[in-house]
C-alpha cells in the first residue's frame, strides 16, 4: 500500500470517528404522524420512537404529526405538527457547565425544563425568531407564526408555569409570568411596541395528545400513604 493511500483509509477512519461521536441529547419518546429528523451533516431519515436525538439534530413534524423527546436530564420537548426545532447546544454531566440551547425554526414547541434548568437555569436558551427566552420556569410554548396565517404573524411564548425572561436582538426585554404570553410582530403598528405582554392564551395554542403525558412529567407526584 503506497503512503497517499493510507493517508486517504486514515482521513476516512477520521471521518467516521466523528460522525459516530455526535453527542446524544436525549430519546424520542413518542411519535405520531410522520417525522423526520437531519443530522448535522445533512442526512434526513424517519423519525421512529427511541431513536437518538444527538446535538446538531433538526427534528421536522408533518401535518397532524407530533414528536416528544426525553431529553437526558429529564426535560422535554414537545414539538408540533407542521414545525421544526433545531438541538443546538446540550451538555449534562452534573457540571456547572452545563448547558442546553434549542432553536424554534418553524412552528410551535413546548418545552417542560429538567435537571438543567433547576441547577443552572442561566445556561438554558430557547431562540425563535429575533427572540431569545431563559427559563426562569418549567413549563412553556414557543411558536412563530408567518405571514398569510389567521393569528398575527411574530412570535409567541405562552409561560404554562413559572416565569421566563424574554429578549429581543433589539435589547428590549421583559419578564413572562405564568399563564401570560410574550409576544413580538412581525410588523409593527404605529405607536406599538416591539416586545409585547398579553393576557389571554393565543387561540391557535391547542392541546394535542401528548399533552396529557407532558402535564404528568412537569407535575410532582403525591407520594401515597
């Protein structure tokens, strides 16, 4: 075997290493409809239960489909039909680096916060849109709603339980408390602001069946006497 050759077998042993070494951030736990997900170097592939999500993965629902992900340190992310969430960044060891990121492309997420969150809340982002959320809570929604839809275009973040703190890229902020909504346009109306709190739960927010397992997990049981 002649040098360049080895060279390329040792290049392409590289190259499966790392592919192998995509660290897991947690396990599908539930699927209905039909999903996909992409890895970071691209490949696409059906979404089944107890498949790996690993950092760098882009989970994708279909019409009348859902995916609920346990991720490893006991949160979960709840992503509905027709939307699209991006594993940015996640690292559990027990550490007070670690750390969680998780991006909203399209659609609606709901997200009920884990080990992470309880010992190093600052270290948990969600990002939709031009806004970037850090819990301060266990419980909330994130969806971005385009143009040409019933409901206003922009992004929204329902807080289902506790409190979170919602930032725009403009530098406007504003704390979110629970069963408020934050809300950021897309357009702005004359004299509106940019960073918004509203009162009522948004309409198209609907409940689907992975809810009732949701509330379950962000719910202490009672222990029995």
């Amino acid at each position: 075997m002649n040098t360049p050759y080895r060279s390329l077998v040792f290049l392409v042993g590289i190259a499966s290493c790392l592919g192998a070494m995509a660290q897991e951030a947690g396990k599908v736990s539930r699927v209905s409809g039909q999903a996909s997900i992409t890895s970071a170097s691209n490949q696409t592939k059906e979404l089944k239960r107890d498949d790996m999500v690993s950092v760098g993965d882009t989970v994708s629902t279909s019409k009348d489909s859902q995916v609920m992900v346990r991720m490893k340190d006991n949160s979960s992310l709840l992503v509905r039909a027709e939307s699209k969430i991006k594993i940015d960044a996640f690292q559990f060891e027990n550490k007070p680096s670690d750390n969680a990121k998780t991006s909203v492309v399209a659609g609606t997420l709901r997200a009920v916060s884990g080990q992470i969150a309880k010992a190093q809340p600052e270290n948990v982002k969600y990002e939709a849109g031009t806004a970037t959320i850090g819990i301060r809570g266990t419980d909330i929604e994130l969806a971005i709603v385009p143009e040409g839809r019933k409901d206003r275009a922009g992004v929204y973040n329902y807080v289902h339980d506790g409190s979170v703190q919602m930032a725009l890229n403009t530098g406007e902020s504003a704390v979110v408390d629970k069963e408020l909504t934050g809300f950021t346009p897309v357009t702005l109306l004359p004299g509106e602001k940019r960073l918004q709190i509203l009162r009522d739960r948004p309409a198209f927010l609907q409940s689907g069946g992975f809810d009732a397992l949701i509330n379950q997990l962000s719910t202490p049981r009672i222990p029995m006497r």
